[in-house]
C-alpha cells in the first residue's frame, strides 16, 4: 500500500476543484440555480413562500423550510440510480435543511413552506455540499429574507494529509480516509453542516475546520459573483432594495 | 376559467393573421441546440434547448438477463420526469399520466424505428444482454417536451459509448471506443390544432390553448414508426392529413438539425 502523498489531480492540498455557478437558470422557479465544482453539479429551484399544504402540516408560529435532494437517474458513477427518494437522498434532504435554515428568516412567514428542490445531473464527490450551495443562492435569487449567506465544502485527511474538497478517487484512496462535509454561514463562521466520514481525531479536525472556512470563502466568492452578475446595476446601488 | 377563455379568444385573432407571440410563423420550430456530453457520469447525454425549454437526456448501459421473449436482445427503456424543480405544476412522488405518456411516445419512436440494433446487444442468448436506460429530465418547461425529450434520447444516443466489461461486472469508470449500434435516426414531432389552425413547437402558453394535438415520430425517408393523439377534440381525415405534414417536416428539420451537431 503506497502512503498518500500527491492529489490525483495535482493541485495543493488547499486547492479547491474549478467551479462556476450561475442563478436564474429555471424559469418557472421563484429562485433558482446552478452550481458546478469540479465533475460535480447540482441544479437548485426554490419555490414560495407559499401556503403550506396540507393544512394540518402548517406552523402557525413560522415558516416551514422543506428541501429535497435527487440525483438523476444516470448522475452516479456506477449503475443507474433508481428515481425516487431512497435512505441517502432522504439524509441528505434533511441535513440540507439543517444547513440552510438557520440563515432563512421565514418567522415572519407563518403557515406557509419554502420548497427547495435540488436535482444533479452527474455526481463527482461533495454532492450534498454542491447542493447546499447552490441551494443557498437559489434562495437569495429567490428573494427570501436572509440573515447570512450559507457556503458548503468537504474537507477531509488521507493518511496524514489534511486536504480541501476530496474528489471521487481521493475519497477511495486505498489508506485512511476521512471526509467531512462542512457548511458554514460567511459572516458569522459558524457552521450549519457536520458530517464525518472515516477516522480522524480532534487536533486534525479542528484543523480541518479552519482549512474549510477558508475553502467556504472562496465557495463564497463564487456565489456573490453569481449573485453580482444578475443582480448588478450599472451607477447608484439603492442601499434599500 | 374566463381569463384563459379570454386568452384562448386573443390568441386565435392572432392565429388568424398567421402571427404567434414570438412572432414566428405558425409552421416554425424554435432554434434547436443540441448540446452533448453534459453529464459525465452517464454513458451518453445531450442537452436539448427549444428556446426556453430544455431537457438533459442521460444513457446508462448495464449487463442484465433478457426478457423472457427476447432472450437474443437488449433491453431498451425510457423514462421522461418532470421534476418539482422545474415548475410548481410538477408534484413529487411517482410519475404522473404526463410523463407517462411523454416517455411511452418517445420510447415507442425508438423501439419500433428500430433505433438501436438490440440483437447486437446480446452477450450470451437467454443469460446476458445490455440494458439501456433513457433518462430524460426537464429542466425548464417552456412546452413542447415531448419533441424535446426525444431530440434529446436521439442525441444521448448517438453520443453513448460502451463501458468496459469485465468477467460479469461493468467497469463505469473506464470507457471503451465502441459505441452504440445506432441503425437509423427518429424523433418525434408534434403537432397542434388551435381553433382552425396548426401549430408546431408550441410554448406553454399555447399548448394551454390546444384543442389537440398529433405526435409522430418518423425517419428522414418520411416513414412513420408511432403515433399519438391527444387533446380533447375529434379530428377529420383532412386535420390528419395536414397535422401528418407538418409534422413530418418538422421532424425533418430536426433530423437535420441532429445531423449538423452529430454528424
């Protein structure tokens, strides 16, 4: 067994895979967009506010916040993945809520659900991060009172290497591997994902934590870019709009 | 409904003049962008757009047992979805009678245009065939999805090459030269009716005001392999007659259209 000592595809251990994201991709939706990282891509539609339905699923307190993640049938890299919710995709769907809703203000929305659907069209490492992100910016094209903006990325240790956004064959490295999904909201720097993957112990993950703040801030970068690129008014910027 | 009433009554003054709301003829496709390689997990894929419509069809091939009445066959299936993520009309949960139909017309177009040469798919009579799945999810419905989605099978089709085989298992990761044996080209046309007059490559909007509709799927040489009515209205031998024209005119310019791309 060869020690892990170089990225499979030659960048630096704090080097994240190319992305590009874009919003106002999905006509119908009220927000919407796409995300790209590396061979990774997630599509993201956000509808509402609008009332929830059934009746009895209704908060009268606050807004509901309702995600759902899917991947499409020929998104995996192995067989074809069977429409439908399974056990992952029904995981991911609720950690993804868990991320987005503590930057979502929908007190003020009560009875009523924000949906955000989630669909990748192929699928690399990271998905859920890529889907929590693009997720994220579907939101705020979609107008939804926001405290924070969210920013998602897998970092994660082979053997002794602490490395940011493991691809598909680092995850599979033959050695010891651990990925951790992070998402962090950018101007607070808490984080609203944890998930871990493999063994590591608390000096390297604490490590890793500062290691993917860093890589969110650059995930960060791309989504106000996205966001600047619709949004942006040539001369005076209305600071109450 | 009145207001759609209304709409229905204003479109169909426009109709009149030979005008759409895009100010196209009504005989006119939108521009068909034919992009392929758009999902790199799948064995083929291609991304239709008909101006704001667009589909993202997907092939994955994987080594099966034949059907009982086909044992020197592969298996071919296709399924056309409607996301939640592409319009509020569209619920979660198993298809619905749309995207049923949509995929048994387009399936049908593919199955008996004899698009794929099954017999070639078989590995061992009776034991082991490929089995091709046909994925077709919208991403933007701007009507017409039906054309769109099986556009979009055709090219993910002619874009498919074949994973490695070894022993039993298919290696995803590695991809060989070989690629599908494609016997001919089909797609599918669609055609409306609107008060008295035929539309083709309908939006939304005017799918909205369709009274019925005629979709066939046809090769270049103008021979027909599948047909569906739909709508609520009965058709005369001459509304066949024209709605048969159009569209395979129409198909032609998209046959035409997968030529230029494809080659």
């Amino acid at each position: 067994m060869m020690s892990f000592s170089k990225r499979t595809d030659g960048r630096s251990l704090t080097d994240l895979r190319p992305m590009e994201a874009k919003v106002g991709v999905i006509d119908k939706a009220d927000g919407s967009a796409y995300f790209k990282i590396g061979n990774t891509a997630a599509y993201a539609a956000v509808y509402g506010p609008k009332q929830m339905l059934p009746r009895f699923m209704q908060d009268p307190r606050r807004g509901v916040l309702r995600c759902s993640y899917s991947m499409m049938p020929f998104s995996g890299m192995g067989e074809r993945v069977r429409p439908g919710q399974n056990r992952r995709a029904k995981e991911i769907s609720m950690v993804t809520e868990k991320a987005l809703l503590p930057v979502v203000d929908i007190e003020k929305f009560p009875n009523s659900v924000v949906d955000v659907f989630i669909e990748l069209p192929q699928t690399d490492a990271g998905s859920r991060c890529a889907g929590i992100t693009a997720a994220a910016l579907a939101l705020a094209d979609a107008g939804i009172p926001m405290k924070d903006m969210v920013s998602s990325v897998a970092c994660g240790k082979i053997d002794d290497k602490l490395l940011v956004d493991l691809s598909y064959e680092e995850e599979a490295f033959d050695g010891e591997v651990c990925d951790i999904p992070f998402a962090f909201m950018h101007n607070s720097g808490k984080i609203t994902l944890l998930q871990g993957d493999g063994v590591v112990d608390t000096d390297s993950l604490l490590k890793l934590f500062d290691m993917a703040k860093e890589a969110a801030g650059k995930v960060y970068e791309v989504q106000k870019n996205a966001l600047l690129e619709k949004y942006k008014v040539e001369g005076d910027l209305d600071a109450d709009q | 409904m009145l207001t759609s009433k209304n709409a229905k009554l204003h479109l169909a003054k426009y109709l009149k003049e030979g005008l759409r709301y895009d100010s196209r003829k009504l005989d006119e496709y939108r521009d068909i962008k034919i992009e392929t390689g758009v999902s790199n997990t799948a064995e083929g894929s291609a991304k239709v757009t008909l101006g704001k419509t667009e589909v993202i069809a997907g092939i994955k091939l994987s080594l099966e047992k034949p059907y009982p009445d086909t044992p020197d066959s592969g298996n071919l299936m296709v399924e056309v979805s409607l996301p939640s993520l592409a319009s509020p009309e569209y619920e979660s949960g198993p298809p619905g009678i749309d995207a049923i139909e949509f995929s048994r017309v387009v399936d049908r177009g593919i199955r008996e245009g004899k698009v794929v040469d099954t017999k070639k798919l078989c590995m061992e009579p009776g034991e082991k065939v490929w089995s091709i799945s046909i994925d077709i999810v919208v991403i933007n419905n701007d009507g017409n999805i039906i054309d769109a989605s099986g556009i979009a099978a055709m090219a993910a089709l002619l874009d498919t090459t074949m994973p490695k085989v070894e022993g039993n298992t298919v290696n995803y990761k590695e991809k060989t030269k070989d690629r599908l044996p494609i016997d001919s080209w089909v797609v599918p046309a669609t055609v409306h009716k609107i008060g008295e007059h035929f539309l083709v490559d309908l939006t939304c909007e005017e799918e909205e005001a369709s009274d019925g509709r005629l979709t066939l799927a046809a090769k270049e040489d103008g021979r027909i392999y599948a047909l569906q009515k739909g709508g609520d209205i009965p058709l005369t031998k001459e509304d066949l007659a024209t709605m048969l024209k159009l569209g395979l005119d129409s198909g032609k310019k998209s046959l035409a259209r997968l030529k230029e791309v494809l080659k």
